[in-house]
C-alpha cells in the first residue's frame, strides 16, 4: 500500500508542482495589487456602467461586449462597496489562475504532463504583461480567454457534447471581450478542417458569430473602434514588432513599461522568432503535413496579431504590455500542437525548466518595478484626489468633472454630483483625513491642490467691509506666517512697497501652495469655504511686509 501510495505521488508530481506554483502566484499578484485602487478603466465601469437594466449591460466598450464585466462590476458594489478594488482583484486572480489551469490541461495532451507545467510557469509568472495581471479590470481578457481555451479543449472529444459545450463557452467568451475572436477564428477552421458533417455543426462557431452580429446591430455599431483598412500597409511592420516583443517577454528580457518604440532588447525576440520558425519547419517537414490542430491555433493567433495590428494606434503599439499575455498563449498552444507526439528527453525538460525559472526571474522583477513605479503611484494619487473632494463636500464648486484620463482616447471626466451620488450608495474609494495627513509630502500636496482647485479657492478684489480686528502677521526673512485659518471671509492688507505673494498649506509643508499675489498697497480678499473638515488652513506670505489680516464681510 505504501509503494502504491508513493507511485500515485510521484504520477501526480506535476499537477502538485503546478499547484504550488499557482499559490506562489497568487500570493505575489494579491501583494502586488494589494495598494492598487480603482484605475483607467474601472473608472468608466463604476461610475457610468452601474445597474442591471439592458442599455447598461449591452453599451459597447470601444469595440467590446462587456456584458459580463458590467454584471461583475455592478454586482461587486452593490454587494461590498467601493471602498476598496479588493473584492475585483480576489475574482481577477482566480481568473487568471483558472485560465492557467486550462492551459495546463491543454498542453498536458499534447507535450505531457512537465512540459506542460513548464509551458503554462511563462504564462502564471509573465511580467512583461503587467498589465493585465496587476489590473482588475483586465478580468475580460482572462473571460474571453479561458472560455476560448475551454472551447477548444470541448472540441478534443469530437463529439456532440463537446461541440455544443464549445459552442456555449464561445458564446460566454463573447459577453467577456472581442478577446474571444481568435478563438472564434480557430473554431471555424476547425469546423472546415473536421471530417464530420458541417451542417450539423455549423452552429459551434455560428452560435457565438450570431450572438455578436445580433448585438453589434442592436448596440455595437456606435462602438468607438481604431480598426481600420489604414492599417493593412503597416501591418508587415507592426507584426515585425509584436511577435518578437512577445518572445522577448516570454524569455523575461523585456524592459519598461512597452510603451517605448524600440525595446532595448527586442532584437532578442526576433531571434528567437526566427529559431522558432525554423524548428516549426523543421518539425513539420519530419511530419510531411501540417497538423489539424496547427493550423487551428495558427488561426487563432493570426487572428490575434492582425486583428491588433488593424486596431494599432498611438496608445495601442505592438510592445504594449496588455497584448503580451494573448500572444503568449497564442505562441504556446502553437508549440504543444507541434511537440504533440514528441518524447521530450528528461535532460531537455530540465534545461527547460532551468530558461524558465530565469525567464520568471525577469519577467517578476519587471512586474515588481511597474507596480512600484507606476501603479502603486497612480492608484495613490486617484484615492488621494478623491479624499480631498470627499473633504471639500458641500464646498466642491457646482459643475466641477474630476479628471481620471490615462490618455487623450479615455472620456474619464466624472461630474461631482454622480461621484457624490455613488459614494452615497456604495462608499467612496478616497482616503480618509487620517491617511491624508499620514501621507508623503508630494500626496499631502496633491490633497491641497485638488482642494484649492475644487472649491475655486483664490484671492478677490471684492471684499465687504472689515468685520473685526486686525492682526499684524509677523516674519522673518520675508516670509510672514504661520497665520492659521477658518471658514470665512479673510481681508488681507499689503501695507508694504512690493508684490505680496500668498500660500495656502492644510496638509501639504510649508509654505504650502500659492494662491496669488497682493500688489503693493493693496487690499485683496480670501473667502475660504466652510467643507467636511475642521482642520483649518495655514496661510503664508512672501514679500517685504508689512502685512495684516482681518476678518471681513462677503460683497
């Protein structure tokens, strides 16, 4: 009993490295993410896609069928808030790590059961596509993905139930994203390819081609789209970028954040494309055909790369990082579909894992440097803005959009009066004052500027009468101040013979952030609002003096 305990443990030692290598995932996304609020293209999704009525769901996304992100979206503030990303990034995780699960088990078909294991550690571990596997919202690519990668391993068992199990998950990778076209693509070569008769599973592929012809009429023809006939003479270029920038990630050498035009180390990629190729031709040349199941994944991956490459545009280049994690995958079930049949060598399979572990090696280090360099700042200073109009309140000037544009594509201006209206409902993504003032000085900064800027904070020519006594500030070396601040009117008196300048500091150091200046012997007013918070202002100011403050009516 204890020998065949221990030949089940040694049969079974893929899928239990496999598994640990999924948890080491796991916890190293839900670190990395950890800090990482709503982002890009959350915003849209929370604030402008909540509800469950028919015209939220079905709105086009750019060219994509939301339908199922929508429902997540919706579902997961009206069931936990939007207090934090938390409860999205849990599902985008386990997405992520479901879609990996699938490839294992594809792979594990056709190469055996390492080889597998070793194919699918690229794709858990992929840096270079940070960001999908950093962003939440990137749930609809692991969506379209894994119903396409389910499809086709329904269609192994050629058989009626797994045509209609394909023909239902391409259906449900449809309301994820236009991600599931290349598989669409592949299905429909499988259809052409396979002996069995057509008519009757015409509807594997024209299920979910029907479900998306019958929503694009409906609602998809108003869909922002880059795509284009425009594309077509660059596409030999754009290709020439993109796949070898995805053999690149995959060998953990890519660099930055894909936004660059040249990668340093792209010319890396392109070797490894063109020794690629040449082993694929090799095998197939031993084989004296291309394989079925080749020529399906080709489609699928053609389907990719030029679908993209029509779709290009200044914020869509061929290194982009969200199209490393498609390509790879791409790039592999290509590769198991070729090794399928092969023997591999045990040597091989361990200086296989050995690349591997150095490729994951790069990739995770440039993972861990976006996330800090880039992601984590930009969450930081969303919750940071957002706290600061969560302090403002009634003060927040009517009409005033809060800016959440990445990019000149993005509609991000999301008025006041609905960011009020959410958070009403389902809690708001801001800090709070603690966090605030707890903060770098840089976000302390950004917490006054939004507030200056949201309540239209700034000095004023008119100004009602004196309503109390004056106080003389003092200074030293030209800078007169601390002079702490409550609501109200506040009439300032340059009683000098130069420009007084004036600052205005509530978390951010001293002396804090300018607001204008007071011409010499002049008199200006400073009308600070009364908002959510009882933490007052510190004024500071610059200039020769003297100089002196009262309290004053509004005119």
């Amino acid at each position: 009993m204890e020998s065949i305990g221990r030949k089940q443990l040694v049969r079974r030692l893929p899928e239990i490295t496999l598994g640990l290598l999924m948890l080491i995932c796991a916890v190293l996304l839900l670190s990395l993410t950890a800090p990482i609020s709503f982002l890009s293209d959350e915003w849209q999704f929370i604030y402008f896609r909540q509800g469950f009525d028919p015209g939220t769901l079905l709105a086009p996304y750019y060219e994509h069928l939301v339908l199922i992100p929508n429902l997540l979206y919706s579902s997961s503030a009206s069931v936990f808030g939007l207090d934090s990303d938390r409860p999205m990034q849990v599902l985008a995780t386990l997405g992520f790590l479901g879609l990996n699960a699938l490839l294992f088990v594809y792979l594990r078909r056709r190469t055996g059961a390492w080889a597998a294991v070793i194919g699918t550690s690229l794709i858990l571990f992929l840096g270079a596509a940070f960001e999908d596997l950093l962003f939440a919202f990137q749930v609809n690519y692991y969506g379209s993905l894994g119903c396409g990668l389910a499809a086709l391993i329904a269609l192994d068992r050629d058989d009626r139930k797994g045509d209609i199990a394909a023909a239902l998950l391409l259906v449900a990778g449809i309301g994820f994203s236009s991600m599931v076209f290349p598989f669409i693509a592949a299905v429909v070569v499988e259809w052409m390819l396979n002996p069995r008769d057509r008519r009757r599973r015409i509807f594997v592929p024209g299920a979910a081609i029907l479900i998306w012809i019958l929503w694009w009429l409906g609602w998809g023809h108003d869909a922002d789209s880059q795509a284009g006939l425009s594309g077509v003479t660059e596409l030999p270029g754009y290709l020439w970028k993109a796949i070898p920038a995805v053999f690149t990630s995959m060998a953990g050498l890519a660099t930055g954040d894909g936004t660059s035009p040249d990668q340093p180390h792209l010319i890396w990629g392109r070797l490894f494309f063109l020794i690629a190729l040449g082993a694929a031709g090799w095998r197939i040349h031993k084989l004296r055909r291309v394989p079925r199941d080749v020529w399906i994944t080709l489609a699928a991956a053609a389907a990719f790369f030029v679908l993209s490459g029509l779709n290009t545009s200044n914020f869509r280049l061929p290194t982009s990082s969200r199209y490393q994690l498609p390509g790879a995958l791409f790039i592999l079930l290509i590769a198991g579909n070729l090794l399928r049949g092969v023997k591999i060598p045990r040597n091989a399979l361990i200086v296989s894992a050995l690349l591997t572990a150095l490729a994951v090696f790069g990739g995770v280090k440039l993972m861990e440097e976006q996330a800090s360099e880039r992601w984590h700042p930009a969450s930081q200073a969303s919750r940071i803005a957002l706290g600061a109009l969560d302090i403002a309140g009634p003060a927040v000037q009517p009409g005033y959009q809060i800016d959440f544009r990445v990019n000149a594509e993005e509609d991000q201006l999301i008025p006041i009066e609905l960011y009020r209206e959410s958070s009403a409902r389902h809690g708001s993504p801001g800090m709070d004052i603690n966090e605030i003032a707890g903060s770098e000085a840089a976000d302390r900064a950004q917490a006054d500027s939004v507030l200056i800027d949201a309540t239209g904070i700034h000095l004023d020519g008119l100004v009602g009468p004196v309503a109390g006594r004056c106080r003389p500030i003092r200074g030293t070396e030209g800078i007169f101040g601390p002079l702490e601040l409550g609501p109200g009117m506040h009439l300032i008196l340059n009683r000098g013979r130069s420009e007084l300048a004036v600052t205005l500091s509530r978390f951010s150091d001293p002396p804090g952030l300018p607001v204008g200046s007071i011409l010499p012997e002049s008199r200006v007013g400073l009308d600070l609002p009364r908002d959510n918070s009882t933490r007052p202002w510190n004024a500071y100011f610059s200039g020769a003096g003297p100089v002196s403050v009262c309290p004053a009516t509004s005119q």
